[in-house]
C-alpha cells in the first residue's frame, strides 16, 4: 500500500477545490439569460451570455402588424438591446469576485472567508 505524501494530497485537493469551483462559476454562466423586449413589445428575444439567441417570441399577430423592415428593424432592436445585457450580466459577474460564493468543500465556518 502506497502513502500519498501530505503536500501531494494538499496539491490533488487544491486541484479538485479548483475544478468544482470552476464548474460552478461555468454553471452561472451558462445560467445567464437576457430577454429585452422590442420598443412596442411584440418581439422578445433570448440572449445567453454568450451572445447567442437561445429564443425569440413573436407576440401574436405580430408578423401581419409590421412591414417587412419594421419588423427586422423591432427583432434587431430586441436582439441588440437583450445582447447588452447579457453582456451587462456576464460582465457583472465577471466583476465581482466570482470565487465568494463557492467556498471549497472542505471549509468550515470558522475557516470559510
């Protein structure tokens, strides 16, 4: 049977501490979601943090209520608007110290910052 000497069990602890702190900040981000209506509300878009449309709803009758470019112009106008906030929110968490609220497992309460 092998021992693991104490500063290598220190360094594969730190390790795994990182890794699942790692993940949990991947997990807020990827929970980020900006949905900015159109200037008269009839499109909403879905933004992740990313900057990619996850969704787009059309209120209905929405398509017969607008021309063509009006209604390109109120789905870029949501999009525009819903990708600077999700811009906003990624860069809010960003900011702030992304590590606070995932203290490592092994932290007690008189050891937890």
């Amino acid at each position: 049977m092998s021992d693991i000497h104490p500063d290598v069990q220190a360094a594969l602890d730190a390790a795994r501490d990182l890794r699942n702190r790692i993940a949990d900040v991947r997990g807020r981000i990827d929970a980020i979601r900006a949905r900015r209506p159109s200037p008269t509300g009839a499109v909403v878009p879905e933004i992740d943090a990313m900057g990619r449309l996850t969704d787009l709803y059309l209120a209905p009758g929405t398509t017969g209520q607008f021309d063509c470019e009006e209604l390109v112009a109120e789905i870029m106008a949501a999009i525009t608007e819903s990708t600077a906030d999700a811009g906003r929110q990624y860069q809010a968490l960003m900011d702030s110290d992304p590590w606070h609220d995932s203290e490592p497992a092994s932290a007690t309460p008189e050891h937890a910052s």
